[in-house]
C-alpha cells in the first residue's frame, strides 16, 4: 500500500507540474507577442519537464529497471492529459488525438527513469 501512495504521489506533482508550467506558458502566450501557433510545442514541453520529474521519482521508487518503469508511468501520464483534454473540449477520444510528437515526453520520461535508478539516495 504504501508503494501506491507514493506512486499516487509521484503523479500528483508531476500534474501540478504540468499544470503550473501550462498556466505559465499561457500567460507568456497572452501577454507577450510569443506565438499562438507553436502553443503545441510549448505544451510538449511541459509534458517533458513533467514526465522528466515522474520518471525520476519513479526510477528511484522502483529502484531498478528505470527506463521500462519511466517509460510505463509516463505513457499513462501521457494518456491521462490527452484523455482529459479530449474529453474536456472534444467528448471523444479517437486514434487522431494520439500524434507522434506525444512520444517525446514519453522518451524524456524514460531519460528521467535511468537518472533516478542511478541516483544516490
């Protein structure tokens, strides 16, 4: 049990994370001349630097197998933000929401997972 709640705990930062640097970046967007059109990519980008932190967390909770763990909890991660925001503004969920360019944090996760299993505790 008490694996699960650090793990539910894991997840929780790295949505608030996310969450914080979205709010950031649409601030940017909205006050400054940054392009509207690249607001994808910023988006990618705080998912990376998100999966980035649960990978760590979770390679250092699981303590071996970093890339295969990160990899999985980052694609669930991943899965979860697109769910949400598909269901959120779209009411559906279909094979087009799922784009190539969503591997990068899933890819970035996995980095995270081998810096947290080769962390010092």
């Amino acid at each position: 049990m008490n694996f699960i709640c650090k793990l539910v705990k894991g997840y929780l930062i790295a949505f608030i994370i996310f969450l914080i640097l979205t709010v950031a970046i649409t601030m940017f967007i909205k006050f400054t001349s940054m392009p509207e059109s690249f607001s994808i990519y910023y988006l990618i980008v705080a998912m990376c630097i998100a999966t980035l932190f649960l990978g760590i967390f979770s390679g250092k909770l699981i303590g071996k197998r970093g890339l295969m763990s990160a990899i999985g909890f980052s694609t669930i991660f991943v899965f979860l933000i697109i769910f949400g925001i598909n269901c959120t503004y779209f009411q559906d969920l279909t094979l087009d929401s799922f784009n190539i360019q969503y591997m990068i944090p899933v890819i970035v996760g996995g980095i995270g997972g081998i810096i947290g299993v080769n962390a010092k505790k």
